[in-house]
C-alpha cells in the first residue's frame, strides 16, 4: 500500500489527530496551514488578528489543499522516494511565498499527503500556485519539515496554476503533470493531484481513544507493529486522508494515544470516515490488516455500548469477496469538546504582557565603533538591536492594552561596578517598566552611555525574573499571558541553568522569544527552540511540560527568507493554547450565540 507518513521517527508518529484550532506553524503570512502533525490547518488567528488592526483584511475565502501524487520517479537506490510537497504563492514581482509543506511519506511513490494546506481564494485577482515535490535524504528524516534545507534535498518535479483553475473544475479537483524546473530533461515525472475544499468554521470537535483486540499477525518472525488511518469521504466521493495514529510495535491488541478530530476534519457526525489497520513496515509497503467504515455517530455508539466491530478485508484477486476478520475495533474513549482559537481569547480580553531583555555582553563591539552590534549611528539608521525592539515590539504591543513593559539588560557591567546579568535597562532600581516601544528605545540607548560591555552571556537570570512575574499574575489574573523577547548577539553560555529555567517556567503561562542578531553561530539556539520533538530537560531529569521557546535569527528575516511577522508568531498561538488547555481556561465572551452544530459564534 505504501503511505508511511513521516516528520520524525521514521514514520511511526501520529500525523493530523491533535485537534489544534489555529495552530501556527505555516510557512507563509497570510493563510498559512499548519505544519506537519498538526491537525487542523488555517489561518494563523496571531497574524490575521495583526494584519486585522492594520486595516488589511480582504474578502477571501478560506481553502484547503489536499494534495497526492503518482508515478512519481524512483530516486533512491535500495528504496523507494521519500516525497514531500512544498506549496507557494506567486507574487506579482514574480517572487514565491512558502504557503506550507505537507509531512514527508516514506518509500512511495504515489503518495496521498494527510496534511493540508491552507490558501486564502480571493475572486477578485490572479493567484498563481507552485507546487514542488522533492524526495527527502534519509539522513533528514528525524528533523521537522518546517526544518528542511530544500536546498539539500532531490527535485522530483514541478507544477503550477492558478487558484482559480482548481476551484472551477468538477468536485474543485485538478491534476497537474509534473516537469523539471528549467522545462528541459525528463518530460515524464508523474503527475500532481490538488484538491480544494472550503474550510467549515466550526470548534467542534471529538477526542477518541481507539483499540484493536486479536488483529491478525502479519509478521514472521515478530507481532504486526499497528497503526490507524482514518480518511474522510468528501461530496465527491473521493476519499481523504485526515490523519494517523502512531505505531505500536509488536503488540496485536494496542490501544493508541487519543486522536482529537475537529468538525473542519470529519465534516459531521453522519458523515462516514474509513478507518484503516495497517502492519507498519519500514520499506512502506505497510500490510493491511482490515479496514471499516463508519461515521462518527456509530463510532459514539461503539463507545456507549461498549461494543467492537469486525475489520474486513475487501476483495482481492485472490478473494473475490470481501473476508472478515477476527480482529475487532473498540473505542475506548468519546468526547465531545470544543477547542477555542487563539483569536476566541484574544478578542474576548485575554493579553500578552510584552517583556524584553537585551544583551551587553562585550562580543557586541564597543558601542562607538561603527562595526558594533550597538553602534548608534547619527543618520538614525538603526543597529541590529534596535531593529528588533522595533519590529517585534510593533507586533506585540498590540496584544498589550497598557503598553507598560519590564525592560532589563544583562550582560554588563553596571552603575555600582559590579557585573549584572539582570538589572533594569531604566536605570531605576526599583522599577523595570518603561511606557511604550519608545520608551524601550530610550532606555536602551541610554543604557549604551551608562555601562561596560561584559559577559558571560547568561539567559538564566532574566527567564527566572520574567518567570516570577508571569507566576505572581496566577493568583490575581488568569486573562494574562507573557511573553519575553531576548535579544542576543551570542551563545548562551550557562546552558543547563537556562534549560532548568525553562523547564520550570513551562508550568507558567509565558513563551520566549530569541531574536539572534550579527552572524555568530546560533546552532546551539535551535536546542532551547526544541523543534526536532524533544523537549527539554533539566539537570534534576524533569521535562518541560511543553515548548515555550521559538528561536529567530535576525539575519534570516533580513534576507527575506521570513516574514518578521510569521518569524515572531508562527508557534506562539499554539504555545499559548497548550497552556491555557492545560488550565482548562476558557475564553470570556460577553455574548455568546449558540447555532445547532455550529459551535460558539461569536463576532471579532
């Protein structure tokens, strides 16, 4: 059958059933889908919600791309491709948009991708699409796709059109043969099927356990390593995949991890699914073991009455009728739920308290010099530091409704002499808070006239105060989130004691923000970002409960390689719901409308 759905782990991981609304991730601004193993696609609610108070807010509507491929070429020698797809917007100037990549899937050459891709269809104008497909190293298969050097990685084909060509055909399919970028060489690279679907705004959703008992055993000399593929059927007829359980291995009657699947998924309660059992294999030529259909409703009625049902097997051409098997499928746990967006809390009083730390160490160049990292130019042209104070600040004030925000430095040798790797960048000793973005500014440059350049660069110290300040809120104010922006031109020098910190502060409602400015070498960064899956750990053993950091180079958003935008707010929407979920916090709306099956409707 092929179809192992990989991010990490060589395929074994769920994919698409973790039920996050408005989950970020996407590489794009302006309707950007999820990465790979979120679960539902759309809009980044922190970037519409920015572009919204700008006044910049076209009528779209929002689609979802579903994309597959076929007769793709072979590029691996021992296996098969390893394809994933990458989908941009063409702008006017004749620059691409990243819009989102689909997970990779291993060993297949006719892949149906589970992850979807989100665009914005406005009639009014063009809207060019390209849509490249590449084979991924296997030395690249544990990093995250949002992670991948294209660069580094084999083309296996081009297509492009205009969104509108999509849209137009019957049941909004079109398929796309695939060439080499230049139009020359090998004509026959298969082809690309895109499928568009209108987003349905709804947060309902259904978390299920699922388990199997007596499944057949597919393997010689071990158990089957099973896992679930659950596919939706569209109007069309057409069958989509929306998501997959993780692998169990060598085990016949496993019960995996709660899939949470929202109504955007499963399109309703009546609307069937097909539930699929395969015996995982590493070459993905995945053995099914059975497969049923049912809708989400019959699946609530397993549950209540604690019943299962038989997988079959369909006909072959060695069986002409279709075989039921004596392993059956349970559901173990049914929950109706729903899941609020980032923007259902935003708009309903919820903040972000702004907070900023700014290195001083001396790696930054003496300030006077023009070739500093703090160098101050008359022109007003405005150094690395200030740029990000700037750009990010004018972001995130705009969650912040009192503008007071705690500044400090660290770094530096400060007024009394001694070296401080957290003082307060106002030069009041007693109170950090300075009033707006300016305010910001002055202090900072102020601060340049009134201390040496230092070090080590510590990050510990300021996420333990900005951590103190987020946990004094909890017993005054649960309609507050913070978020420290660390602005640093090196690496961090106590690493451990800064995993501890963030460790501990992953209890509270804050996320952190490194903005890398100058051209050191940030790798060490990427392992507090804790994007390859494995969150931190302290010294003591205990694991974050979650990922509160997002790692940004300056350099790389210089380069327009990234929005500032996107660079700042891609996971912090979905930081911020994992802990407000975990409180089991709900968004306060005044007026609350309730329509049957819509969910909660409320107006921004």
């Amino acid at each position: 059958m092929g179809g192992c759905f990989s991010d990490v782990k060589g395929g074994q991981q769920a994919v698409g059933g973790g039920g996050i609304v408005g989950h970020p991730g996407a590489q794009g601004i302006r309707g950007a889908g999820s990465a790979a193993g979120g679960a539902a696609s759309g809009l980044n609610d922190a970037v519409e919600f920015f572009f919204r108070t700008k006044g910049d807010q076209a009528l779209s509507t929002q689609l979802e791309l579903s994309l597959s491929a076929s007769k793709l070429r072979d590029r691996d020698i021992f296996s098969k491709s390893d394809p994933m797809a990458v989908v941009y917007a063409k702008k006017r100037n004749g620059t691409l948009e990243e819009l989102g990549r689909t997970e990779v899937i291993m060993n297949n050459l006719e892949p149906a991708w589970i992850q979807k891709i989100s665009v914005n269809y406005q009639f009014e104008i063009a809207q060019p699409l390209i849509f490249h497909v590449y084979d991924i190293d296997s030395q690249y298969h544990n990093l995250p796709v949002k992670n991948l050097n294209l660069k580094d990685q084999d083309f296996l084909g081009e297509a492009s059109c205009v969104l509108s060509e999509i849209v137009t055909k019957r049941n909004r399919t079109l398929t796309l043969n695939l060439h080499n970028q230049d139009g020359h060489g090998l004509k026959n690279l298969g082809t690309l099927t895109v499928q568009a679907e209108e987003t349905v705004a709804s947060r309902n959703a259904v978390e299920m356990t699922f388990r199997c008992y007596h499944l057949d055993n597919k393997d010689l000399f071990s158990k089957s390593d099973p896992f679930l593929r659950i596919s939706r059927i569209a109007e069309s007829g057409v069958s989509i995949p929306i998501c997959k359980t993780e692998v169990i291995n060598n085990n016949l009657n496993p019960v995996w991890k709660p899939l949470c699947l929202t109504m955007q998924q499963y399109m309703s309660k009546d609307n069937p699914v097909i539930i699929e059992c395969f015996d995982f294999n590493s070459s993905g030529n995945h053995v099914l073991i059975g497969k049923l259909q049912k809708t989400v409703a019959e699946l609530e009625h397993l549950h209540k009455t604690r019943s299962g049902v038989n997988l079959v097997l369909p006909p072959s051409h060695l069986r002409r009728v279709e075989k039921i098997t004596e392993g059956q499928l349970f559901v173990d746990g049914y929950i109706e739920k729903q899941l609020y967006s980032f923007l259902d809390y935003i708009s309903s009083g919820f903040e972000l308290n702004f907070m900023v730390a700014v290195d001083f160490t001396a790696s930054n160049g003496i300030p006077h010099n023009s070739d500093s990292l703090h160098y101050i130019d008359p022109s007003g042209h405005l150094n690395a530091y200030q740029q990000a104070i700037m750009e990010v600040g004018e972001v995130i004030q705009f969650y912040d409704s009192d503008r007071r925000f705690p500044a400090w430095g660290f770094g530096a040798r400060t007024f009394d002499g001694s070296v401080s790797h957290c003082f307060n960048l106002n030069g009041i000793p007693t109170d950090s808070v300075v009033t707006g973005i300016e305010g910001i500014m002055a202090a900072y440059s102020s601060t340049l006239y009134n201390v040496t350049l230092s070090g080590p660069t510590l990050f510990g110290p300021v996420i333990n105060k900005a951590a103190e300040i987020a946990g004094g809120s909890l017993s005054v104010n649960q309609n507050k989130y913070f978020i420290l922006l660390i602005i640093t031109d090196g690496v961090v020098s106590d690493i451990q004691e800064t995993k501890n910190a963030l460790v501990r502060a992953s209890d509270l409602p804050l996320s952190i923000l490194i903005v890398g400015v100058g051209g050191a070498d940030f790798t060490q960064m990427e392992v507090l970002d804790a994007d390859d899956g494995h969150r931190l750990e302290s010294s003591t053993g205990r694991v974050a409960t979650r990922d509160i950091v997002q790692f940004v180079p300056m350099r790389e958003v210089h380069r327009g390689e990234i929005s500032v935008v996107q660079a700042l707010l891609e996971e912090l929407p979905g930081q911020f719901l994992s802990y407000m979920r975990s409180r089991d916090i709900k968004p306060h709306f005044p007026d609350i409308v309730h329509a049957s099956g819509q969910g909660t409707l409320y107006g921004v």
